[in-house]
C-alpha cells in the first residue's frame, strides 16, 4: 500500500466510512487527494457520504474499464486488419505489393513477442515503388526472418529494417544485433 493510498484510508476509517480499505486503493490511482474527499463530505449528508464514496469509486472503475475496452477494440482490430492484409485472399501469383505495408503487418502480428527491450527502427525508402509478386509468400519471409531476430535478441537489443531500391530491385534489409543461433540448435 502506498503512502496515498494509506492517508486516503486512514481519511475513509476517520469518517466511517465502511470497507474504506475497497476504496482506497481505487481513489489513489484516479489522484483523489483526502482534501478532495473533504469536499465531498461537506457537500453530502454524513448518512449518504460512504454512499456517495462508493459511487464515485465505481466511476472511476467503469472509466478505467471503458478505457480499456476501447484500447484492447483497437488493438484487435489493428490485428484483424494485419491479418487480412497479410494473408492475401486472393492467392495469385502476382499481386500488386506495397512491401512497406506487408512489413508493418508482420510487426503488428508479431507484436507480442516484441517485448519492452526490443526497439524495430524502419529505414523505408519513401519512393519505393508497389511490385508485382505473390504477397503471401513474401510475407512469410518477413515473418520467418523478424520472428528469427525476435529470438536472436532475446530480452533486448534492435532489429533495423531497411529498404531501398538497387539496379531496378527492392532490397530488404532485415539485421538485428542480437547473438544469433546457438550452434547447437543451427
């Protein structure tokens, strides 16, 4: 328990108001001060104030929950999205590609195993032009060999992707400056 979280319940206990230990930790997180609280109790009946206390307890819960719900629709639909991008429905061999778009896709599946440590630094050529390859296969290449730097870095370290274009090619680069695969499993 927190030196905040302490002075809001030893507030809630002095003004008897019950279960001030189900509040307390709520009202902290939210920034509500004892001073706030005094507020409230000279505005409410001293009958209604664990009441109101309550109240504005689950509020704060609901907004936090709500904020919540609205981050993990986001996140899933940005993954709904990158999948339906990556997977290419239409499996003809040659597909117009945006390769920069293909990458992202592949970040944002692989986005929980990217953990805190990893940082993936894009080097784009902004000119780069849309090619005509098969779009599903190209994407397993970008996952095979991010999810092979993912595991190379471990818990930290960078994966730098960069791309330009080279005699009338697209060159991808995909480094990262992790250990590598141990002999053992090579």
């Amino acid at each position: 328990m927190s030196n905040h979280e302490g002075e809001l319940l030893d507030w809630l206990d002095g003004h008897g108001v019950e279960d001030g230990w189900d509040f307390s930790g709520t009202l902290a997180v939210a920034g509500i001060q004892p001073d706030d609280l005094e507020k409230i109790a000279a505005t409410a009946p001293k009958d209604t104030l664990g009441e109101a206390i309550r109240w504005l307890t689950k509020s704060f819960t609901a907004q936090d929950l709500a904020g919540a719900i609205v981050l993990s629709a986001s996140s899933i639909s940005k993954l709904v999205n990158a999948a339906k991008s990556f997977s290419f429905k239409d499996r003809d061999a040659g597909q117009n590609v945006d390769v920069h778009q293909g990458i992202e896709d592949t970040i944002t599946i692989l986005g929980n195993r990217l953990k805190q440590g990893i940082e993936v630094v894009r080097v784009f050529d902004q000119e780069l032009p849309r090619i005509m390859a098969p779009g599903s296969e190209l994407n397993q290449v970008w996952m095979n060999l991010l999810d092979n730097s993912i595991g190379a870095l471990g818990d930290k370290g960078a994966i730098i992707i960069s791309t330009r274009q080279e005699d009338g090619n697209i060159v991808v680069e995909i480094p990262d400056n992790g250990s590598g695969i141990p002999q053992e499993i090579q």
